[in-house]
C-alpha cells in the first residue's frame, strides 16, 4: 500500500514540476521519508547530475561527490553483468556506510538509465517489488526532468552561439575572442575548467598526422576559464610528445578526444595538473583551412574541457564544443589573414611613404636646381651688363677723350684735361681686366706669394692718404687707431705678400669711400687678440648692408640693391676678390653692419691676418 501511494505522489509531482534538479531531488526526498529511509542516492548513466539524500549526514559533499563517482565507475564498467554490478556496489556502499540494508535497483527505459540506492537501518524486503512498482513513475519523471533539462540545455547552447558569434562579431583581439569562447563554452557546459592552446610548428607537417609519433611541436597556453580561482594553473609552453592525451588529440584530429574516466595524470605537464582530480577531459582541435585530406589538415590549437567529476560526454556536447572550435578557428585564420594583410599593407605604405619621400627630395632638388638656375641666369644677365658697361663707359670716355685731342685749335690747357681724362679711364679698364684676371688664376694655379716684412702702418697711412684725395668731393675723414699696445720701440711688422696685402686694404678703404654718406669719417682700427695675428676693421657711416644682403656680398657679380639703385659704380668683383686674397694669404674676413635708410648705418669689414706667413 505505500508504494502505490509513493507511486501516486510521484506521478502527482511530474505533472506540476517546472525544474529538472528539484524534481528528481524531491522524488528522492518522498521515497525516502515515505520508506523511512536514511541515505537515497539516484546515479544517472546519462550526462545528468546525480542526487542524494542523507538523514544521517554521513558524508560531506567533497565524500559524497567521490561516493557517487566511484559508484558510477562500477556501473559503467561495461564487463561486468547486472548482478555483478550489484554485488560490487553493495560491497562499496557496506564499507563506506555504516547501513546494514541496501535496496539496489536498476531503473531502465529508453533514453532514461540510471540506478536508484537506498540505504537502511533494517531490512525493507521489497527488492523486485520496489523495482517493479517505481520503475515505471520514475522512468516517467526522469524522462520528463530529462526533457526538461534537455530544453535548458539547448537554451543554453543556443545562447552560447549567440555570445560567441557576438564576440566575434565585435572584437578584433584574438585572444579576447578564444578568452569568451572558452569561458562561455564552459559554464554552457557546466565544467570544471576549459583551457584554449596554441601549437607552435618548427616545420608545417602537411603529410599524414597519424604517421608522425614525434612530431617537433610545442604548445603553449593561451588562456583559460575555471569555476574558481584555486582551479587555475599558470599557462606554460611544453612539447607535444610530453602529453600523451594531446598527442593522441592532435594524430586523431578533426575528431574530438572524450575521456571519460582518466585516471592517471601524473605523467601530463604541470600546466594540465589540477590541485584537484580532473578524470573528464573533451580535447577539440582547433583546424586550419581545408587541404582535402582531414589527416593533412593543420591543427592551429586545441580547446580543452576538464570536469571535476566523472561524466561521459554527450554527442550533442562534442557537437556544440566542435562547433565553438570551428567558430575560433576561423577567427583564428582571419586574425592571422589580417596580420599578414595589415603588415602587407604597412610594408607596401612604408615603401610608398619612402617613394613619396624620394620624390619630394628630387622635386625640391630639381625645384633648387631651377631656382639656382634662374638665379645663375639673372647673375650671367646682370653680369654682362655690368661688365658691358664696367667696360663700355671707359671705352666710350677714352673716345672721347682721343676726339678733342685730335682737334688741332685744342688749347694745351684742354689737352692736359682730355690727358689726364684718357690715363684714369684707361687706368679703370686696366683695373677692371687685372681683377678678372687675377680671381682667374687664384681659381686656376693660385698666385705666387713673395712673403716680405710690411710695415702695417705706414701702409694703411699711405692709402689713407690716397683715399682722402679721392674723397674730398665727399668730404670724408680719415683715421687710423692703433690698439696693439706695443711699446714706442716697437714696429708692427707683417711677413706677407706686399701686393696682395695692399690689394685688399685698398679695395677695403675704396668701397668705404663709395658707400660712406657725406662729411663722414672713415676708421681703419688694427688690434692684436693673439701673439700670431693681427686684426684690421675698416669701418664707413652710411645706408649700410641690409641683412639678406650680407649672405652674398662676397659672391661674384653680386651687387646690393642700394648699390644698384644709387647708380653707384662697381662691377661686384671687389670683394669677391678681397675674400680670395684673404684666404690666399691664410687669413679670415667678416662684416658687420648696421642698415640704416637715413644714411647712418655703421659697416665694418674685419680681416684677420696671421703675423707671418713663415708660421702658418
């Protein structure tokens, strides 16, 4: 009579239950109060979780977890018969429960597998009849919690394809993506722990994987999920050979490796040791792109499944995970498409920003080159207007000249005039022919010095004097400063080129007089800084040199603006021709002015001279 009222409640109950755990949970809960009862166990053959119920808290639940999967191992065996099973897990449950009775039944229907225990203080006495009245409701609520658990599963699967082809979707980090793969998977799963690993070829391996028992591989671990914190290993790099499970994995791939109960795992890397047993383990590869023959298909990585329990795994779980592997791998091949792409793209960017780089540096040089060009072409142009005229206006002067000479009633006052006229403008060509020639072979041979002692002063002093003559149209003054210091007996002396050396101050001293505003003076300061050289300024009061201007005055054939503006003579090969002798004589010259558009602007040209041309 109370097993047709158990019989009763548990139809009672699967009609209004909603949760698969609590179902069974209260099935169990009902037989054993209803048969008084002190330990029920109902163990699953299916991948569904076990259920106890203990009165007497025999066990905690780290034991009773091991209880059941030990349990489960003798039921599994599949070389053993029905009434050996039941012998074998008598003589378990006697030595680990201090319960003198046990009921041993074997529930059995399609799709539904499983053992229910219970455990007594006495002798219940029903066996076949417990069997045979609760066979047929419990086969009916474990299928009705089956289906219900099947129809979370695949809300579970179903969400999980979701997130991975989201994360996918919307990340481009590599290791972000096989991070949320593996977790998501795990936790669908409800597993232990789940661990992504790369493979690292030193040579493809595109042949047969079955026929290659060494292969020169190393994984590395690239992330991992685990329920808690205290389930996680460090992620190292070891040989494929050092694992006998991933070695067999990566030979049998495409196919997934399900182990069930492994038992000995003192033997896999440390990376693979748990602090806990893991004796369930799903190892899927991660392919590459197809070859044609699955066997010569690289394996990019493997997605590996450890649960903390024993549980055998389901086609439709190898399906979903195989599924998962397929999804990251193929993120895995784009990524690395992309890599290559991107650095592709980068190189063929490089290569083009050095191409734009080349052409740029020829358009500025080609652009340089026409600039220096034109500018060459303006000084040829304003060259030989200068030279035409340097040479023209002396010419014509000296025809001049010659014509009133030849009048006969010429008085031999005018004559002496168109004389005197003739010798200065023939004296300017001669000049002006005798600079060409001279910058000439500096540029050629370089002159011949004749190193003599020059007496500084008294050659200053006389070219001063010289100057001064042509000045007075101007009224220009004239003055020299000696800041030597040297004693009264002592005479400044220079051992140089005489010719050159006159050449340059006179060339100085003349282009001071010709840019010097009226009623100035001209300053001629020689100062001594160092026992070996000498320095002399030459300095005028005028418009001064505006600073563009001072970066070419010393170039041939360049003339200032104001020069040019003011009609002022001169060919711009003074100075040019100044610069050259200096340096022939070993020495340095710089200026330094002041523009000023009122006329009161200072210029000073300072030469440096070594005191012997002996000791240079």
């Amino acid at each position: 009579m109370e097993l047709n009222l158990i019989r009763q409640e548990i139809n009672e109950l699967t009609l209004v239950s909603k949760d698969p755990n609590t179902l069974i949970q209260t099935l169990l809960e009902i037989i054993s109060q209803r048969l008084q009862i002190q330990v029920g166990l109902w163990i699953p053959l299916e991948n569904f979780p076990n259920v106890s119920y203990d009165t007497l808290n025999l066990l905690d639940s780290s034991q009773l977890a091991s209880l059941e999967e030990s349990i489960k191992i003798i039921l599994l065996s599949n070389s053993s018969s029905e009434p050996e099973k039941k012998r074998s897990v008598l003589a378990y449950l006697q030595e680990n429960f201090d319960l003198p009775y046990w009921e041993i039944c074997p529930i059995s229907a399609v799709d539904s597998q499983g053992w229910l225990i219970l455990g007594s203080k006495w002798n219940l006495g029903w066996n076949h009849q417990l069997e045979e009245t609760l066979a047929t409701p419990f086969c009916l609520a474990i299928k009705t919690a089956k289906l219900q658990y099947q129809t979370q599963k695949n809300e579970r699967y179903k969400r999980l394809q979701q997130q991975v082809i989201e994360v996918i979707h919307n990340s481009q980090d590599l290791e972000t993506i096989l991070q949320s793969a593996i977790a998501d998977t795990a936790q669908a799963l409800n597993v232990t722990r789940g661990v992504v690993f790369m493979l690292r070829y030193s040579e493809p391996t595109f042949s047969s994987r079955r026929q290659f028992s060494n292969p020169d591989i190393t994984v590395q671990g690239l992330t991992q999920w685990a329920q808690t914190s205290e389930l996680e290993t460090e992620l190292t790099s070891f040989p494929l050979t050092e694992s006998a499970n991933f070695l067999q994995a990566w030979q049998q791939a495409p196919t997934p490796l399900s182990l069930i109960s492994l038992s000995n795992q003192s033997t896999e890397p440390s990376c693979l040791k748990m602090p806990y047993s893991m004796p369930s383990w799903l190892i899927t590869p991660l392919m590459g792109t197809s070859r044609g023959n699955p066997d010569s298909q690289m394996v990019l990585g493997l997605l590996l499944l450890q649960n903390q329990t024993i549980r055998k795994w389901q086609q439709e779980e190898q399906e979903i995970v195989s599924w998962v592997s397929t999804q990251a791998s193929t993120a895995i091949i784009h990524n690395k498409t992309l890599q290559r792409v991107q650095s592709l793209v980068d190189e063929r960017t490089s290569q083009l920003q050095r191409s734009l780089d080349v052409q740029a540096k020829l358009y500025e040089t080609s652009r340089h080159q026409v600039q220096q060009l034109e500018e060459l072409n303006q000084l040829k142009d304003d060259f030989l207007a200068t030279i035409s005229h340097e040479l023209n206006t002396p010419l014509a002067t000296m025809k001049m000249a010659i014509q009133m000479l030849q009048k006969p009633e010429l008085s031999p006052e005018r004559q002496r005039v168109y004389l005197n006229i003739l010798d200065q403008e023939w004296q300017r060509e001669h000049n002006l022919i005798k600079d060409l020639l001279t910058l000439q072979k500096i540029d050629n041979e370089g002159l011949s010095l004749q190193v003599q002692s020059i007496y500084l002063k008294e050659l200053l002093t006389s070219l001063g004097e010289e100057m001064t003559t042509k000045w007075q149209r101007k009224n220009l003054g004239f003055i020299l400063n000696d800041e030597t210091n040297l004693a009264e007996e002592e005479v400044l002396q220079l051992y140089s080129d005489l010719e050159s050396v006159r050449r340059v101050f006179a060339e100085l001293m003349n282009n001071a007089g010709k840019y010097s505003s009226e009623q100035t003076t001209v300053e001629v300061v020689i100062s001594q800084s160092d026992y070996h050289w000498i320095m002399i300024s030459v300095s005028n009061i005028g418009h001064g040199i505006s600073p563009a201007e001072q970066g070419y005055i010393f170039e041939r054939f360049r003339r200032g603006k104001g020069a040019t503006q003011k009609a002022i003579p001169g060919t711009g090969l003074g100075l040019a021709l100044v610069k050259s002798l200096v340096e022939h004589l070993h020495g340095t010259i710089d200026v330094d002015s002041e523009y000023s558009a009122d006329g009161l602007g200072k210029t000073t040209f300072y030469v440096t001279l070594p005191k012997s041309l002996n000791n240079v």
